[in-house]
C-alpha cells in the first residue's frame, strides 16, 4: 500500500533517491531500451516483416497466425523502445529538479538544467519524442522498401511531419543513433568516477520467433536462442 507524503503517494518500503540514486534508475531505463532493441533487431528478420501482404495472404491460417504474432511482437518491441528511451530525458529532468531543491545552494544542478535544456532542443531529442508518440497512436511505424520486382530491400521509420527524413536510412541503424544519443546522455550527468560503472555494452537473449529469415548459429540449433549485443559507444 502507498502511504501519502504531503501531495506524494510513495512506496513504504523504497527509501529516497539522492541524484546519484536516481542516475542508476534510469541507467535502468537505458538498459531496458536496449533490451527491447535487441527483440525489434530479431524479430524485424522474420517472414512477417519481410514478406508482401499479397503473399502472406496466400498461406494457410496457422502460419498466418504465426506470422501475426511475431508483427505484434516486433511493433509492440519497438514502441516500448521509444517509450524508455522518452522516458530517460523526463527522468532526468525530474532528478535534476529535486536536486536543485535539496541543494539550493549548489550550483553544479542548475549547470545540468541548463546542459539538458541545450539538449532537449537538439532534433534527435525531438524525433526520440515524435516516435514515441506515433508509436502508441499507430502501432505501425515500420517502414518496408521494396525493389522493382517486389524482394525486400530495408526497413525504415516513416518521416513525422516538422521533422527530417529518415526513409533512406535502415531503420536498426537509425535506433542504435537514438540509443547511443541516450546513453551518453546519461553518462554525461555521471560524475567522473562512476563514469566506468555506465557501461557501453548490453548482452541479452533472443529466442528466435516462428518466422525467422536469418541464420542460426550452430550452438542455437537446440535452444533457438540468439545472444544480441548492443553497443553504445560515446557520442559528442
């Protein structure tokens, strides 16, 4: 049950958060984006998003089914990356917000205000923002292109109106930008000495849905599991 703080309703049992704190909570959000990522990089492999409607429509109902299930799977995957990723700047924001009133004197909190205010104009700061909300108005916001004799060339996401085209790009390629842009965020607030604690490389299993197109390594073909690792290298 929650017990009431003032106008706050608060777990009993969860203490609360200095800035340091509340920076390894959204490192959690970040670890979740990736998480996600690491399923939209699967399932976008599979015949569900690879296949014309006009041909899945031929098949036969149960495979047809399957086939549904791993689109609803990769779209909700991805909508939820948005939605972290989203997630990571407003919680930034609030960490920062409650620092500034525990350390009123403190000038180090209002330089963090000013830093985030720089990056929540920057236009991936808004298209992360612009996705996230498309994304739980039309779950689907993957892009397919297709060659002259309709063979599946790339996906990518649609261009949101105000903002620049991303129809050229594949569409993991343009996540792991987003990704990147997040995670280094994160790592900017750390303080120089845990720097090293926010780390760079994220590592999850992938079971590998009913209509998987790619390759298997050997050691999967039992278990059907995939170990994806994504990168987040530093950005400036």
């Amino acid at each position: 049950m929650a017990t009431r703080r003032g106008e706050r309703k608060d777990m009993p049992d969860v203490p609360d958060h200095d800035f340091i704190d509340a920076l390894a909570e959204i490192w959690s959000g970040v670890n979740y984006a990736a998480y996600h990522m690491a399923y939209v990089r699967v399932y976008s492999q599979t015949t569900a998003l690879r296949t014309p409607v006009s041909e899945l429509e031929k098949q036969e109902q149960i495979s047809r089914n399957l086939v549904q299930t791993d689109m609803l799977i990769c779209r909700a995957h991805l909508a939820a990356f948005f939605w972290q990723l989203d997630h990571v700047f407003e919680a930034l924001r609030i960490a920062i917000t409650r620092a500034q009133k525990e350390h009123p004197t403190s000038r180090y909190y209002y330089a963090c205000e000013r830093r985030l205010d720089e990056i929540e104009a920057a236009a991936i700061r808004q298209e992360i923002s612009a996705y996230r909300n498309k994304g739980h108005e039309v779950p689907a916001i993957i892009g397919t292109n297709w060659d002259s004799d309709g063979r599946f060339l790339y996906h990518f996401l649609p261009t949101m109106n105000g903002h620049a085209n991303k129809e050229s790009i594949e569409m993991n390629a343009q996540l792991l930008e987003y990704f990147k842009f997040a995670a280094h965020l994160c790592r900017t607030f750390a303080p120089h000495v845990l720097k090293p604690e926010f780390f760079r490389s994220f590592r999850f299993p992938v079971t590998a849905p009913n209509s998987f197109l790619g390759e298997l390594p050997p050691e999967a073909k039992g278990a059907r599991q995939l170990e994806m690792v994504i990168e987040a290298s530093d950005q400036t």
